[in-house]
C-alpha cells in the first residue's frame, strides 16, 4: 500500500485534489456510481492512497460535503453581510452558483444518492441552534424582525421560502427562468417582506443588527471549518 507524503502539506494538496475528482464525479454520474476506482483514476492516484486518507467511501464524500459548505460560507463571510436581507441574498446567491450546495440542501437523491439517507438521519447540531435562536433574539431586540412571529414561525417562513425558490427554479418552464443572480435577489426581498419588521433602524440599531449578522456568520464558518479538518482527518461524524 503506498504511503502518505511525510510533508503535511502535501498529504494536504492530495487529500484536496482527491476530492476535487470526487465532486467532478458525483455531478456528472451521481454518488452512487461513483466509485473510488472511478476518483482515484481522475484524481491520478492508487485506490490505495484514498484508503490512507479516509477509510471508507462514505467518509470521503462526507469531507467533500463539508468542503463545500465551508466554500460558501467563507464567500458569505467575505460580503460582510448587515441585514437578514443581505444574508439570506448572499447565501441564495452562492448556491445558486454552486451545484452541489444546492444538491445538499434539496436532498437531491440524483446527485447524492444514498447520501441523502445519512444526512436525514444525521443529528441536528444543537450548538448551531442556539446560534440561530440568538441572532433571531438579537435582530427582534432591535426591531429587525417581525415581534409577532416566534423563532419557530421565523424559521419556517425562511426555510419555507428557501427551498420554495431553489425548487421552482428547477419546475419553471425554460421561458420564464430568471438567473441566478437575479432569482437570489427575489428570494432575499420575499424573505424581507415576509420576515422584516418594516421599518428603518436607527444608526445604533443598525450598527447591533451588523454585529449580531456578522458573529452569526462568523460563527457558522468557523464551526464548518472544524468539521471539515476532521473530515479530512478521516474522521465520522
């Protein structure tokens, strides 16, 4: 069995391009036929030198996953968002462009196949929770959300109208598709007419709701960040 680069940082690059093949794979043949053979082969290394990184195939496309959660976040955190406007835009936005964020969270079964399944089944994380239920606390406190609406209310409307726009995208007859762009800008304005209190902060208001957005934000990046390093250690869940 061949054996992992001594330096770090190559065993790094290898793991990476190793998912790079995996993602080219499973959006042109879907997750359950792509196989290591098929990934070891387009990323130009052994079926071994796969096993020495993740011990099974489910662990490797679970690191790719969560690779391309921490991709989009990191580009979120990079706009700065500073309303729940701008949130929800830039989120719609970056998986609009992104096949596979968008497979994850439809559930797509085309694409990820049996993943689908452990992702159901997957716990959900309460640490991300509370998160949420703070930034909805600190965006009610400062009059950016609608008092009359509970966080559980809040969530729903927001989720409900996330995967309403991701799934008419796919519905909608070819003539009257909006881009990408322009479909993530109508998601995020139904959102702030649907959620928003409708009325403007004031300046200090203002200057909390970027505050509580941004730790928001920063929070749910740097905690996909550490589930990645442990998925790239070969870690489970």
């Amino acid at each position: 069995m061949a054996r992992p680069p001594a330096d770090p940082a190559r065993q790094r690059e290898r793991a990476h391009r190793v998912l790079d093949a995996a993602a080219e794979l499973i959006l042109r043949w879907g997750y359950d036929k792509t196989t290591i053979g098929d990934v070891a082969r387009v990323a130009g290394v052994a079926k071994g030198t796969i096993y020495l990184h993740w011990k099974t195939r489910e662990l490797m496309f679970v690191a790719l996953l969560r690779r391309e959660r921490v991709a989009t976040l990191e580009e979120v955190r990079r706009a700065a968002p500073a309303t729940l406007r701008e949130l929800v835009g830039v989120v719609a936005t970056e998986v609009m462009r992104r096949p596979l964020m968008r497979a994850v969270l439809l559930s797509d079964t085309e694409v990820l196949g049996r993943l689908t399944t452990m992702k159901s089944e997957r716990p959900s994380d309460p640490d991300q929770a509370e998160a949420l239920h703070r930034l909805l606390g600190e965006l009610r406190k400062h009059g950016a959300i609608r008092p009359d609406l509970t966080d559980a209310e809040h969530v729903s409307v927001l989720t409900s109208v996330v995967f309403g726009f991701l799934t008419a995208a796919r519905l909608t007859p070819e003539p009257y598709r909006v881009p990408g762009e322009r479909l993530a800008a109508l998601l995020a304005d139904t959102a702030h007419r649907a959620l928003e209190a409708g009325r403007e902060p004031s300046p200090r208001e203002a200057r909390a709701i970027a505050e509580a957005v941004g730790a928001y934000v920063a929070y749910a990046a740097d905690l996909a960040g550490h589930k990645l390093e442990t998925a790239l250690e070969g870690q489970a869940l």
